[in-house]
C-alpha cells in the first residue's frame, strides 16, 4: 500500500508541472543534406531549421506565448547556386487535454509576420536578390509525452496552414495554403518550469 501512495505521489507531481501557472519551454531544431551526383552533372543541397517557443499557461489546458523560426537552404546544381533565408516571428495559443499521467494531445495555432531572403548566382548571368515579407497561420495537432518532471517529447504528423509573401523586386504575390497530414513528420522537446 505504501508503494502505491508513493507511486501515486511521484506521477501526481510531475503531471502536476505541466498546469496552470507554469512557463513552456519548447522547440524544433532539424538539419538536412543531399548529394546527387551523375556523371554530366552535381546537385547538393543543405538546410537547417529552429524554432524555438516560450509560453505561460494561464489554465489547466490553455497555453500562450511567443514563437520564431530560422529556415535557411542551400542548392547547388553545376554553375548555379541559391540561397534562402526565411525568417517568423509570431504569437501562438496552445489547447491541451491529458489523456494520462503520460500522455496528453495537443493543437498550437500560431500566426504572425515572416520575412524572406532569396540570392541566386548564376555562372555568366551574374547574382540576383530578392526580399519578400507577409504573414503566415497554421495550426498543428500534436502528442505530448511527459518524460519526467514536465520534460517531454511533443509528435506531429502535419497540420493545416496559410502563408503570403510579397516581393520587394516585382509585383508577384505568393499565397500559399497547405494540409500536410501524414506527409511530414516533426519531433520537438518542451519542458514546464
């Protein structure tokens, strides 16, 4: 009996991390490279990708806070050669509900501005750069897994979404709207102080 007071204790207090009043700390981070080589020509191509996260959770299941993003790609393909860096920064609000001690299922909607950053060079043609801002929307559904004392490892498997970007060196307007269930795969880490 005493075993399972203690037991009983122990998971009571480190679910009791992830409620109201606490910080959220969280965030992606990913890094890619592909080499693809052929005899009459070479592709290669890297990118790498942050977004961190900082939340106060005013409610047992209602979270809010701040959110930004690093994206950055590189291509190169023989005598060419481009380079993008985006860049959000925005605000999120997070529903949680536990389902156990463990596990607890989430969606975060977010939305705020982006800014993004493109060069090209081109052997012969010479370089050219382009900057576009706009704003961005999504929301993400998610499982939470608590490791241990409000440290756990948050699953995705896509989301639903809504961007625009307008560029600074012509008139073309990019809106953009995704559903991606199933098709990415995201893993990240929060922990509640």
């Amino acid at each position: 009996m005493k075993k399972m007071l203690l037991i009983l204790a122990l998971a009571t207090t480190s679910f009791a991390n992830a409620q109201k009043g606490t910080i959220l700390v969280g965030g992606n981070i990913g890094y890619s490279s592909e080499n693809a080589n052929h005899e009459l020509s070479e592709r290669k191509s890297n990118s790498f990708s942050f977004s961190p996260k900082v939340g106060y959770q005013f409610h047992d299941n209602w979270t809010v806070g701040g959110e930004f993003g690093l994206y950055s790609s590189k291509f190169v393909a023989d005598e060419s050669e481009s380079k993008d860096d985006n860049f959000k920064l925005g605000a999120f609000v997070r529903y949680s509900v536990p389902l156990s001690e463990t596990f607890s299922v989430f969606a975060d909607l977010g939305a705020g501005f982006q800014k993004q950053k493109q060069k090209n060079y081109t052997n012969g043609l010479g370089t050219s750069t382009s900057k576009a801002d706009g704003i961005y929307a999504g929301i993400t559904p998610a499982l939470f897994i608590n490791m241990k004392k409000g440290f756990g490892l948050n699953f995705s498997i896509g989301g639903l979404g809504y961007e625009t970007l307008t560029f600074d060196t012509s008139d073309t307007d990019v809106n953009k709207f995704y559903f991606n269930f199933g098709k990415t795969v995201n893993i990240g880490v929060s922990k509640n102080f």
